[in-house]
C-alpha cells in the first residue's frame, strides 16, 4: 500500500489463497487457538484492506475472506469460555474478533448476536482484567501491551461503526494507558 507496487497485493493474496487451501476450518492446528484465529483475522483485514483497490481483490477472494471471517467467529463464538476460564487476554482477544466480524460482516446472520457477545465478554473482563490503579492481571508489561492493542482496536473500530466501545472498555484503556505511560521513559521510550 505504500509504494503502490502490485507485487505487494499479489504476494498478500497468494498467501491468503495458499493459507486457507492448506487450512481448512477445523481440520489443521492453525484452528486450535482462538487468540490466533483473531490476530491471524485481523492481519488478514489489514492486508485485505491495504488492496482493495487492486485487480487482485477479486469478488472470489472477498468473499473467501467473508467465508473465513464466519468460520473464524463460529469457532470463538463457540469456544470462547475456554479462553474465559484462562484469566487472561485470550478471552479480550477473541472477543474483539468477535467484534471486528460482527462490524465489517454486518451481513452474516449471527453477527447480531456475535456483537452482543461480544460486548459482554469485553465490558466483563475489561473490568476483570485491568485493575483500578490501571495495572494488568497478568503483571507483564508485554501482556499489557497486547491488552491495550485490544482495547484500542475494539474502540476504533467502534468508533468507525457508530457503536461505541461498552464504557467499561474505554474506561479500562484510560486507565491502563495512564499506567503504562508511567512505566515509559519519557526520554527514550
């Protein structure tokens, strides 16, 4: 996207194509982590997004796309108590997946009740996770960076879609946001 160069949006859907022949729904590791599916999903957006103005986002490989965006959300929606009961940031993650399919794949069926869960899941364990002081249940700075890249994706695109992030996920970014710059030299980063 930033030099222009097709080659870029060729190699993006070469792989895309590639991934999703060798990784059918279900049938192959790469289906055996919820957090995964939803990073994998939203690089994969990302890539998309970058070229949809070439040839090669054709009407086949969109709705290959769209296809695996309800694969991705059948699989979370159904699992995403497992990541619940972890206590950590796999449960944020998949539910901003969950979030992001139900936006940008208003057409699916379910994404009526994928956005509503996913509201849930996020208010709860936005509350859950980060601590009044702004500090992360999992006491890693890393993990709170992971968290925080959660949160701030499930607001913007909210924000995007004209629905607004549930406030206890806005106030729990606020909080975590001002925590981290805390730990930031303000010199170096």
């Amino acid at each position: 996207a930033y030099d222009g160069d097709a080659l870029w949006a060729q190699a993006f859907w070469q792989l895309f194509d590639a991934w999703a022949e060798q990784n059918p729904p279900q049938r192959s590791i790469a289906w055996a982590c919820g957090q995964e599916i939803a990073f994998r999903l939203m690089a994969l957006l990302f890539g998309a997004s970058a070229t949809l103005e070439t040839p090669l986002a054709t009407p086949q490989r969109l709705h290959a796309l769209t296809r695996l965006a309800w694969q991705s959300g059948r699989h979370i929606h159904v699992n995403i108590n497992q990541a619940r009961m972890q206590g950590n940031n796999h449960a944020l993650s998949e539910a901003a997946a969950l979030w992001t399919i139900a936006l940008l794949f208003g057409e699916l069926r379910e994404a009526p009740a994928w956005r509503e869960q996913a509201r849930a899941v996020l208010a709860e364990e936005a509350q859950r996770q980060v601590y009044a002081d702004g500090s992360y249940v999992q006491h890693s700075l890393n993990y709170h960076r992971v968290m925080i890249d959660d949160l701030l994706w499930v607001c913007r695109l909210g924000e995007l879609n004209h629905q607004p992030a549930p406030e206890p996920v806005t106030e729990a970014l606020k909080r975590a946001a001002a925590w981290l710059l805390e730990m930031v030299d303000p010199v170096t980063g």
